[in-house]
C-alpha cells in the first residue's frame, strides 16, 4: 500500500518510491503541502513549503516559475 510523504515533501514525480526517505522537499517553483505549482503571476527560487512570492511591478509568468 502507498502512502503519502509528509507535508511539504514529495517524490517530484518519481513513481514506484519504497520509502519516505525518498520524499524530498517541494523544488523550485512548488509549494505548499503537494508540492503544487506556483500560480501564474508568481514565482519561487528556493527548495521546501514556503510561499510563492508575487512577480516584481511590470513582471508576469503564465504559469509558476523557478526564478
């Protein structure tokens, strides 16, 4: 049976995990408890669960971005 990496961790689309010592924190441009995209007009350039940041005045992306 499969079961979840923690909160903030996750396998970053490696299918097949045999243990939580393979979750690793949320990369780049992902956030939150899934490891979710950044939305659009947002962006994230560290490792782990914390907050996407709002693009700098007169800046956009489509969708989430890495830096």
């Amino acid at each position: 049976m499969c079961s979840a990496c923690p909160i903030g961790k996750t396998t970053n689309g490696v299918t097949g995990a045999t243990s939580s010592t393979q979750c690793d924190t949320c990369a780049k441009g992902y956030t939150g408890a899934n490891c979710d995209l950044c939305p659009a007009n947002s962006y994230k350039s560290t490792k782990g669960a914390s907050s996407c940041l709002p693009c700098p005045n007169g800046k956009i992306t489509l969708s989430g971005i890495i830096s």
